[in-house]
C-alpha cells in the first residue's frame, strides 16, 4: 500500500469568459434596475458593478490550465475587431409573468457577438470544454428572481417599459475571470484581458 501523503491537493478556481461593461453603461443599468426595484417584487438584484455579458461559463478549473485557457481565449479575440453594443429593451426568463431572470437585450452588436462567442467555443472545445447545447443569446441578466411576491407589478413594468435605447459602447476587450462566492454574494476578478483585433 503506497502512501499518498505527499499529493498535494489540486488547486481550482471557479472561471468564465466575460464582456465587461464601462462604467457609464453600468450606471445607467443601475438606473433601469432601480425604475424595476420599486416594484419590489422579489429579485435579487446584480450589484452595478458585477453586470457583465457572460460568454462561455468554464466552471472549475484548475489553476495549472489558466494559461492555456488564456491562449486560446486570445486566439479567439484576435480574430474579432471592437464591437458596438446597444443595449434595449427588457425581457424575462421564461416570460415575464412567470419571470425567474430579468434581463436587456441588444439592439445593435448581437451577430457581431454571437460570431465573437463562437470563436471562443471553438478555441475551448480543443482543451475539453464541452459546446453550450443552447444556441447563445445575447442578453445581461439585471436580476434573479427569488419569490412570486409582487410578480405581477414586476410583469408590468417589463412589459410597459419604453423601447428605449438603455445605453451602448464599444466592446474592444473581453475577459477571463474569477468569481468567488460568498454569503454575500459573487465577487469577480479579471485574471486575464484580451483586445478585440
């Protein structure tokens, strides 16, 4: 019988491929969320400064790939120029009355995304991480909804909310990071930045 002792535990952080917002963008989000949050349905709310476009999840990883994870996430993003994003329009998961996800989708920039997120599953396919079995759907979660208290006045103000644009920039970095969970909630991390082009 051999001693395993000496193995040493392997070390995993939990990581995914982001679109980070300026913060001119998340302030105005944060204006949308607060016109929502007097509802006061029962939503747990992204913080402002964690809204971001999720592009491939990788969940645990362990610290020993981030560099060949990081090489492929470049090759992906040299291959995209900048992207103009402009965010409109709100929308729930599954449908607003029985909503479970608040979101704003894009009114500009969707294609130009979706083609960039390919790239992206593509170069980490190679290193074993499975495809997404939905088709992508360009969207920013805004908040998660936690009970049915006050649903119907959440519906509403989704449904009856002006098609107006919510606000737009030019996406010309993507991002791999780290999120580590707490009681009080996700906080991320950038471990890796990527230029568009």
């Amino acid at each position: 019988m051999s001693d395993r002792s000496d193995v040493q535990p392997v070390s995993t952080i939990r990581a995914f491929v982001a679109a980070n917002l300026n913060p001119d963008l998340k302030a105005a989000l944060a204006m949308v969320q607060d016109r929502l949050k007097a509802t006061r349905a029962d939503v747990g709310w992204v913080r402002p400064e964690n809204l971001h476009l999720t592009l491939k999840f990788l969940g645990q990883v362990e610290e020993d790939c981030i560099g060949a994870i990081g090489e492929a996430i470049a090759a992906a993003a040299t291959g995209s120029g900048p992207v103009h994003l402009v965010f409109q329009g709100l929308g729930a998961f599954p449908r607003p009355r029985e909503a479970r996800v608040v979101w704003t989708g894009l009114s500009h920039g969707s294609e130009a995304l979706a083609a960039l997120q390919a790239r992206i599953e593509a170069a980490l396919e190679s290193l074993g991480f499975a495809r997404e079995a939905r088709r992508f759907t360009a969207h920013l979660t805004l908040g998660r909804v936690r009970g049915p208290a006050r649903r119907e006045q959440l519906a509403r103000a989704i449904t009856e909310a002006p098609a107006e644009a919510l606000g737009e920039m030019v996406l010309d970095r993507i991002e791999l990071m780290k999120s580590d969970l707490s009681a009080g909630g996700a906080r991320y991390s950038i471990l890796q930045s990527f230029p568009l082009g």
